[in-house]
C-alpha cells in the first residue's frame, strides 16, 4: 500500500488541512510538542507520510512572533474507537504510524484505537506565510503548520481480527470502563480514558490529533483595503478587529495583534488614535521596540491632556509611564521575558523528565522555575503553575512529601492569582497528589 501512488498520497488532504492521529508518538516526543506549543505555533515538515515537528522554527528573541494558540476550549467529548483489520486500514487511518504499528498486524490479529478527545486548542492564525519563516534557518523545508490540535487521551490494543470488529461496531457509552479481553495487549496508551468522564481532567490532557494547515506562499497580504471610516454597516467588522487585536496581545501574538489593527485602523481611520495604546504594545510584543515606544509615548500625550486637569503630568512623568511599560512588555528587555523563556525552558525539562521517570530532574527543574516571579503573560502563567503542578506530582512519588507540598501551594496560587490561602492549598494537596 505504502508504495502505491494512493499510498504515498495518504496525508495529503484535498484540501488545504490535513487532520492526523499521533498516537505513533512516545512520551517524549509529546511532551517536546507540548513544551514548543505553550510558546509558539508549531511548524513541520510533511513529507509523504512522516511528519517532523521543526523544533527550532521560531523567534528565540519575540515569543509569539509566528502566533500562538488560544486556551484549550472544553467539549462535551465521548469515548470512540475504530478497528484495523490489516495493513490497508492501518495505511488509511493511522498513517503516520505505518513504521512503528505494522508489525502489530497480522492475518489474525488486529488494532482498535479508543479516543476521547477533552479539549481544543486553536492558532491564533488563519494562516502563516512562507516568507516569514526565511530568515529562520531551522525553518528549512517547513511545509505546514499545525493550526489546531486536539488534547484527550487514548489505548490501541491488539487484539484478534474479530474481537477487534466487534469492539469497534459495539456502541460508545461516554465510559472507559469495562472488562478486557485476556488475549488483548496495549500497545500504546496515553493519558487516562477513565479520568475524560471526571470533572477535573487533568489527566485527558495528551495531544492526540493535530489539525495541520498548509504554509502560504510569499508574505502576508496587506489587509482590508476600504480606507474610509466605518458606517453602521462597518461597526461589527473592525470592533471584531479590535477584539481579535486585544486577545492576540493577551496570547504573546504581537504580530498578529499588528495585523489586526492594521485591518480596524483600514475600515475605521477615525478610530486610530483609540487604538494607538494597543498598537503601541502590541509593537513591542513584536519586537519593534522604538516604534512601540514611540506610539505609547503619543497616546499617552494625548491621554493626558484630555483627562489630566491638574496640569501636573510633565514629559518626565510620560517618560517613566513609556519606560515601564516597555521594560513589561518588549521581549529583549525586562524580566518578563526572561521569565518567559525561563519558563518555557523549564517546563519542557519538567515533562520530559516525568514522562521517563527522571524524578530527580523535574523536582530539581520545578524548584528553580518555583523561585522565578509570576509571568505577566496569561499563557506563560498558566504554563509555569501547570509545570509546577507536575513537579509537584513527581516529588510525592519519590517521597517527598514536603517539597511536594511546598511546590503544590505554589502551583496553587498561581493557578488562583494569588487569591488562595496556604490552607486552601494543603486541603486541594491532600485530594489531588496521591501518596502524600
């Protein structure tokens, strides 16, 4: 099958979007994907039917630069499962997994994949350009990026051909639970099947399919070309703009905040000098520092002499408001970006280590990232309290129960904003890290 003209076709969509199981890959290799995407959008190669994930295929100075991914969106979700019954199915429905899973089939035994997918999780892009990638040498040969990937958790069993069958022709029922058959063996399994029809999912989490998009030649389009101010008719489109520009900002999204203005400043001129603030920041966010400081420093004028009737704000008071928010929020400067990068260094060594029980390791990772300041960034702050969780979990196991718990509080109150009490984390410890 593999050498056929459909075979080799098989991960091709017709369209432009590609949807693909990985539940080829290993613990590692998901935690590594996990670790890129809480930073920035991932992109790979797809060449025939192997998939690379470009590790090194961003901005290590402008977190975000090619996008970056919204908060996991819940789904309702129920377990599902198909069978393979030989090596033309596995060709079809699996193919990234032809490599490792063919030998699992046989004339008598075949594969039944159960799924269950938890969450959502979608590019702050539509699309990502060739052109922006070209001064990125890691980005060498990227074909597609990955614009959507779905989080769950997932068992393939081999099992015989017609025990398979009937498995996967039995209806779902929304439960992982019930008996296996003795001749059964898993493969592969991640996450918890069991844990997806719990409140707290915190263990339905793996990524299981990716969603990818392919990249688009030449450079990004210059936007919307009405130039006049926005009727009645016009207001939804660039207020539409404007929130899309706000929440981008809030994913580490510089340049797709950028793209977004420049939409809303098209459609509404009026409305520029509101948006000037946002504008400002969002160059930062990008990068472009000098321009960003410029426009805050401007809208800040203007800020100013509408609001302020005490005439006490001088040039030095609007410098310091420029210097502080640049020193927040323009990527080479400031501890926030170096919180950033800290962090997501440390949480990629912290699920490594987790998932091939290098317990020493991601206690050691989790009491370091434990000592950085909260991140600004809601994405960054998310991934440092979640990572901390993990490290948390890791020293129960060896035994640690009072690392463990001092790691939990922490976790805890990032979690919360602060808002929690030692108490309330040691009454939340004692429920969710079993062994302390």
């Amino acid at each position: 099958m593999a050498q056929t003209t459909a075979g080799q076709q098989r991960c091709t969509a017709s369209g432009n979007e590609n949807q693909l199981f990985v539940v080829d890959w290993d613990a590692t290799d998901a935690s590594r994907f996990e670790a890129r995407a809480q930073r920035d959008v991932v992109v790979v190669k797809l060449s025939g039917c192997e998939l690379t994930v470009l590790d090194g295929c961003f901005d290590s100075s402008v977190a975000g630069r090619l996008g970056s991914y919204r908060a996991p969106v819940e789904t309702s979700g129920s377990l599902e499962s198909f069978a393979i019954r030989d090596q033309s199915e596995l060709s079809a429905k699996l193919p990234l997994g032809v490599a490792e899973l063919g030998g699992e089939i046989s004339s008598d035994r075949g594969l039944l994949l159960k799924y269950f997918v938890a969450a959502t999780r979608e590019s702050t892009r539509g699309a990502l350009y060739a052109d922006e990638l070209g001064n990125i040498p890691a980005c060498a040969g990227a074909t597609h990026f990955v614009s959507r990937y779905n989080l769950g958790a997932f068992e393939l069993d081999s099992d015989d051909v017609s025990k398979v069958a009937a498995s996967a022709s039995a209806p779902a029922i929304g439960s992982a639970s019930g008996s296996r058959a003795t001749s059964a063996k898993t493969v592969r399994r991640a996450g918890d099947l069991k844990n997806c029809t719990e409140f707290n999912k915190h263990r339905c989490r793996v990524p299981i399919r990716l969603s990818l998009t392919q990249l688009t030649a030449g450079a990004p389009p210059a936007g919307p070309s009405t130039t006049t101010t926005a009727g009645p008719g016009g207001f939804g489109t660039f207020a539409k703009l404007e929130l899309s520009a706000g929440q981008k900002l809030s994913l580490g999204d510089g340049i797709g905040c950028l793209r977004a203005l420049d939409g809303a400043d098209r459609l509404d001129t009026g409305g520029r000098l509101r948006r000037l603030e946002l504008r400002a920041r969002c160059e930062m966010r990008a990068g472009k520092c000098d321009d960003g400081k410029k426009h805050y420093r401007e809208a800040r004028v203007a800020f100013h002499k509408q609001h302020d009737a005490t005439g006490l704000v001088t040039d030095a008071t609007i410098d310091q408001e420029v210097a502080r928010m640049a020193e927040r929020t323009c990527p080479t400067k400031g501890q926030r970006a170096s919180t950033s990068q800290l962090t997501i260094a440390a949480t990629q060594k912290i699920l490594i280590a987790s998932q091939t029980g290098d317990l020493k390791t991601c206690i050691r990772e989790g009491e370091q990232l434990a000592k950085l300041p909260p991140a600004a960034e809601p994405v960054v702050r998310n991934t440092m309290s979640a990572a901390i969780r993990k490290a948390s979990e890791c020293a129960a196991k060896a035994k640690q129960c009072d690392v463990a718990k001092r790691l939990w509080r922490r976790h805890y109150k990032l979690f919360l904003s602060n808002s929690a009490t030692d108490a309330d984390a040691d009454r939340a410890f004692k429920t969710n890290v079993p062994g302390c």
